[in-house]
C-alpha cells in the first residue's frame, strides 16, 4: 500500500513547515526564533515579538497565520487553522474547512491557550491562560475560558 493509499500526502511545504518548526523549539535566542518560524511560512510583519519556544502552529497552513508587531505568545499555545467540517453529509470521508488566524498588534495570547478557525484577536487584545479561542476578539478586550468569552474592556 502507498502512502498516497494511507491518505499521507508529503507535500513539500508542509515537510518544510516541519523541519522548520522543529528548528523552532531548539533552545535559541527569541531573536533567532522569528527566521525560523518566518521561514517555515507564518507571516510575521514588523520586528519585536516575543514567541515562546513550544507554541505550535499549524504545519498544514502557515502562511494563514499573521502575527503583527510586539506581539506576546506565551508558552503552550497551539494555532490550528483547520478544524473539521461537521456539517459535511458524507460519514464516510472527513473534510476540513480551512481558516486564517490573525494576531494584533501589542496582543498578548496566556501560555497554553488553543486557537482554532477563522479568527482575529485585535489590537492590545489579552487572552488569559488555558483559553480556547473559538471567536474574533476585538481590540483591547480580554478573554478568557473553555470556550474563550468576553470578561472584560481594556482602558
């Protein structure tokens, strides 16, 4: 049986995905981290960011996931920007619907919290610890939960 048979499609990019989120977590300066985790396909615009050295993201569809400046990404945190499609009437097959996470200027996302889907955490947004992220923060509000809600408004 091959692997295509198996379902395991080895494409390239994610096999580079991998390979450089691997390289990732390697014990480093956080300034070096960024290259690694740039090349491996996430978007990251601007300069500062502090990304801890075990956040996962999603290896299928990097390039769907944008960090923007002095962002804070505590340790734990896992980005998937795939879930899988419930409403798909065929029990025989399993699809995924693809979704893009976006993650605001000056954010700061608690250490082992789970973002999934199609989501935009804003501007000086705060996600507390152990959160599943499920829906778009908007700016300078604070979240937090399994499932995340809105606590409260930052001044």
């Amino acid at each position: 049986m091959t692997l295509k048979q198996r379902g395991i499609n080895l494409d390239i990019s994610h096999l580079k995905a991998v390979f450089f989120f691997a390289l990732a977590r390697i014990p480093m300066p956080r300034t070096w981290r960024k290259v690694f985790i740039r090349a491996a396909g996430v978007q990251l615009t601007g300069k500062k960011y502090f990304i801890a050295r075990d956040v996962q993201f999603d290896s299928m569809h990097p390039q769907n996931i944008t960090i923007h400046n002095d962002a804070h990404i505590a340790s734990g945190v896992r980005m998937l920007t795939h879930r899988l499609d419930t409403s798909n009437p065929d029990r025989e097959d399993i699809h995924f619907i693809e979704g893009h996470i976006t993650i605001g200027e000056h954010a700061f996302i608690g250490s082992g919290t789970i973002i999934t889907g199609e989501i935009t955490i804003g501007r000086s947004a705060i996600i507390g610890a152990g959160s599943v992220v499920t829906k778009s923060v908007g700016d300078y509000e604070i979240w937090a939960g399994n499932p995340a809600k809105f606590i409260k408004r930052r001044p």
